[in-house]
C-alpha cells in the first residue's frame, strides 16, 4: 500500500471513483447537492486518513481543522469584501495549517487515551468560541450571507449546483493526488514505521515527534480546505461544524470505508451520506439508528471496512482498488 | 586503539536499587566485546543508557570522544551508534526490505521527502538488498516479516542496524529465543560483519560468546567483576563464583 516494495503507477481501477462522479453529474442532475456534500467529506476522509491510516495517530478532534476553515470562509465572505472562492481557500488553508502546527506541537508528546481527550478539548474548545464571539461567527444561528464569487473569476455558483459540484471534485482530486503522492513517498513509508513500530523507528535515528507533528499539520490544511468549501457551497456556516459530533461523524465514515487504504475515505462518505440521506427522508426520527446498525454490522463482521471485505470477496481488486502492490 | 565509546562512573539507581553502580568501560575501534553477567546484572540497563534510552542518574558516556550523555536516541544514532534489540522489534507488517530501507532512508534523509514514490528510489532499494544478500536475506526481500522464521528475524535486526552504518554496534542477544539449530546461523553471520564496527555483544549462550568475543566484561550486581580476554575470564576464580559456577553448577 506504501513503501519501498509499492508500485507507485497508478491501476486502472483507480480512476473508477472519478468516472463515477462525472456519471453521478449527468445521472442524477437533481442530487448535485448532496454530491458535493460527499465530496467535501471525502477529502475531510482523506485527511484523517492520512494522520489515523497511516501515522496511527488517534484523534476524536479533526473536526477543529474542519470547522477554523469552515468559518475562515465563512468570515472572510460575510464580514469583508473578500469573495474570491480560491483565496479564501487559501486563507482556510493558512489558517488551519497554523492551528495544526500549534496543537500538533503540544499533544502530540501524549499517546493514546490522554491524546484522543486533548484532541477533543482542542475542538470542544473552538466550538465554545464560535458559540460566544458571535460578532463573527454568528453564534449559535450560524453564518449566513456569506458572499462567494466566481470560481477563477468565470463560474458562478448556480442554484442547480452544477458550478459547485465541479469545483468540489476539482480540489477533491488534487487532494486525492498530493495525499497520494504522500502516502507513496519515503515519507509516507516512514509514517508506517512510526504506526507499526515508534519505538523501532526511534532506533534507526527518525525524531518520531517532529515527523508526526508536520503531517498533522498537512492533514489539519486539507481538513481546513474541506471545511472551507462547506461554507462555500452552502454560503452558510452553523456550529455543526465543530466538536465532538462532526469529528465523530468522519471517524465513523472512515472506519466503514476502511482506515489506512486511501479508498476507504471515498467508500465510507458516500455509504455513509446516502444511508443518511435516504433514511432521514423514510425516517426522520430514528435515521441515527440505522447509522449505528451499519457501523455495528461493519465492526463485528467487517474488519477492515467495506474495502477489506471486498479485498476478501473479490480477489482482483485486492491487487488493485486497495493499491496494495507486491514487490515488483 | 582508539576508543570510540566510553562510560566514566556511570550510574544508575532505581530509588534503593542500585543496577549501574560507577560503571568505567571502554570500546576500542573494531572491537568484538562481549558484557556477560548473570540475569538482573543491569546489562540491559546499560545497553539503554548507552543508547539514550534510558537516563543515567550520574556519570557520563563519550561516543567518539564527544560527550552524549544527554542527547537523544536519533542523536546518538546520526553519530554512528546502532543497536539491535533483545525482543525482536520489528516492523512486522512491512516487507524485509522495508525494515531495511526505513533505516538507510533516516541515515541519508531520504525519508523526509515528501513527493518522488519510495520505490523510486533504486539507490536505498539496491543498498537494501546489498545488506539482506549479505546476511543471505535475499530470496525474503518481498516477505512480510512476521512471515519469516524467528531466526531470520533476528538476522533482519542486525541488517537493519548495518543500514545505519554504525561504528557502533550494540547487539542485545541477538540469539535469544533463536532456536538452538539456528543460532548457528546467527554466529556464522555475526562472524562475517565488517571489522571495522565496534561491536559489543550481550549474550546469554557461552559458547557463542567464547567463539565470537576477543575480549569479555562481566558485570554483577551492577559492578564491572572484571575484564579480560576469553582465556583470562574463562581461568579467573571469582567468574566461576558469581556466574559460570551457578550456570554449570
């Protein structure tokens, strides 16, 4: 999946999650705002993925990074004249890197349970933030009019969402590439040390604390960016955005698709969002149930998620769809 | 000789129990050392301070003549300090080749790279498979490791420490748990490491250390016994008191 003995080319099977998004456009024209939801999910999956899947670092706090991005975007296009979509991506990016860099550099001395606390103090804190300096944020009625302009000064948000849709799986990809390359680079092989072994790996000279410290604040970016493009579709922030429930939400979409396997952040938003969608219509109260049926089915019977049960059923794609290479 | 790691009254006590007690031990350049001592002589206790692992409560420690005493592990190890470890700690899940290549990519700062795919680059791939075709790893190179018999393990232990390029090895018995009709292969690989790594070796089979060591240290209770060739450790009294006389009693 990583490492020295990996092939790095991409498989054919590899480009189906793209194909299937360009279908979705065409297929379902009247879904494209639940499309782009999935998508924004997807690269907020990839980015844990990245700390959880292949640093082994454990967190119930991503949502923090989700959420300084979501209203990073969500400031900058109420509150101020900037409206340039990309810009204030960038600014979410910036933004959360720093947050990233700052926390990551104080908890990640800790392990394990004392680790997963301060990382849900970290956000719990943010969201008690966003809920009392609510001259910015809103407070607890949210963020509305938050003004986004045109995609590279050309596309313009449509009501249909086809504008949003696109811009989603535009930046979806180039997360999905850098994340790749990532995973595939020496530094991604390193991380696996660090997951399978920390101690080994301070044996062989690796500074285990500073390397887990900057790919956390990779992934708090691209979780940043996820959030910002949140606000950007729905021109709107809430406080659901930060906390315990959306960092659990993610977790949940994560561990059904199958931590650590890149694909596993696209399969799991998308099971995970079109259960919820479908089952908050047919059963508006008790849709929360049928989440916590799945999750338990794939915890008891689906180690793995539902790549590794697929990997087990279907040997073909265990060469390819999980991109676990054998030595060449 | 050079030496090129030193203790000066090291000393290490948890709370009454005393387990380095003024420890004064010098490695000479290409030396094949051998500490021995009976269980709880603290020789693992020391192997952890040399290597950073564990803080010494006084006393200090010289690696090449500089004064380590307080730098980390990765410090330790940049400086040419290698070590394997007594319980096989190994990426278990990874290839042979990847235990290796992860510790060649530390040593020449491969392994920040951030962009170009690891199997991309064929210079830690070749020198991997140089150090496993030398220990005759070869035919495991794509071999998860938990895969390999337990003997072959340990061997996977010390290529990942000649990755490193050390001009100190520390092997932590690199033979325990080995089966005794593979720790044969342990010593005719341990016989065939370059001669110009220091090596100091914590053993626990006799046989191995008298075959294999040019000089001996026996550590009791925390205290350095004595130290001398094989011949001199094997005639001395107090030796046969303290240690061989309980093993062969």
């Amino acid at each position: 999946m990583s490492g020295y003995t990996a092939d790095p080319r991409i498989r054919w099977t590899e480009w189906l999650p793209w194909l299937a998004a360009i279908g979705f456009f065409f297929l379902m024209p009247g879904y494209l705002s639940l499309g782009a939801r999935i998508l924004i999910f997807i690269l907020f999956a990839l980015s844990l993925d990245l700390i959880l899947g292949y640093a082994g670092i454990i967190t119930l706090g991503h949502s923090a990074f989700f959420g300084l991005g979501a209203y990073t975007a969500g400031a900058l296009g109420a509150h101020t004249a900037i409206s340039d979509p990309l810009l204030q991506l960038v600014a979410a990016a910036a933004l959360s890197a720093l947050l990233g860099l700052a926390t990551g550099a104080v908890i990640l001395r800790t392990r394990a349970l004392t680790l997963l606390m301060l990382t849900l103090a970290i956000t719990a804190i943010l969201l008690e933030i966003a809920n009392k300096w609510t001259s910015l944020t809103g407070g607890a009625d949210g963020l509305s009019g938050v003004k986004v302009g045109e995609v590279l000064g050309m596309f313009r948000f449509d009501l249909y969402g086809k504008t949003a849709f696109f811009y989603c799986l535009a930046i979806l990809f180039i997360g999905w590439y850098v994340v790749r390359r990532i995973v595939y680079s020496p530094y991604g092989a390193m991380l696996t040390g660090i997951r399978e072994n920390a101690s080994r790996m301070q044996a062989i000279g690796a500074p285990v604390y500073w390397r887990l410290v900057v790919i956390y604040a990779i992934s708090a970016t691209m979780a940043g960016i996820a959030g910002a493009l949140l606000t950007q579709v729905n021109q709107f922030v809430g406080l659901n955005v930060l906390g315990l429930e959306p960092s659990g939400d993610i977790l949940v979409m994560l561990i059904l698709g199958g931590v650590g396997r890149l694909y596993g952040a696209f399969i799991g938003p998308v099971v995970y969002l079109i259960a919820q969608d479908y089952l908050a219509k047919q059963y508006p109260e008790y849709w929360y149930l049928g989440i916590g049926v799945l999750l338990i089915v794939v915890v008891l019977f689906a180690r793995g998620g539902i790549l590794g049960v697929l990997d087990r059923w279907l040997p073909f794609l265990r060469r390819a769809s999980s991109a676990r290479a054998s030595a060449r | 000789m050079a030496t090129v790691l030193e203790t000066r009254k090291l000393c290490k006590s948890f709370g009454a129990l005393t387990v380095a007690d003024n420890i004064d031990f010098r490695l000479e350049a290409g030396a094949r050392h051998a500490l021995i001592g009976p269980n709880g002589a603290g020789k693992t206790t020391l192997v952890n301070m040399l290597m950073g692992a564990l803080a010494p409560s006084s006393g200090s420690i010289l690696l090449g003549g500089e004064d380590v005493t307080r730098a980390p592990q990765s410090a330790r190890v940049r400086r040419g300090l290698g070590r394997t470890f007594q319980v096989t700690t190994l990426f278990r899940n990874l290839p042979v080749l990847d235990n290796v290549a992860l510790g060649i990519a530390e040593r020449d700062g491969t392994s920040t790279r951030l962009w170009k795919p690891a199997a991309r680059h064929q210079g830690i791939r070749d020198e991997s498979m140089a150090h496993l075709g030398a220990l005759g790893l070869a035919d495991d190179a794509a071999t998860r490791v938990a895969d390999l018999p337990y003997g072959k393990q340990r061997l996977v232990e010390i290529a990942i420490a000649l990755g490193l390029k050390p001009k100190v090895l520390l092997l932590d018995e690199p033979a325990a748990g080995v089966p005794s009709h593979e720790s044969e292969l342990i010593l005719r690989n341990l016989g065939k490491l370059p001669a110009e790594i220091a090596i100091l070796i914590i053993e626990h089979d006799m046989d191995l250390v008298f075959r294999f060591a040019r000089r001996i240290t026996v550590l009791v209770q925390g205290v350095v016994l004595v130290e001398g060739t094989p011949e001199e450790i094997a005639r001395d009294r107090r030796v046969h008191d303290v240690y061989l006389g309980e093993a062969h009693a």
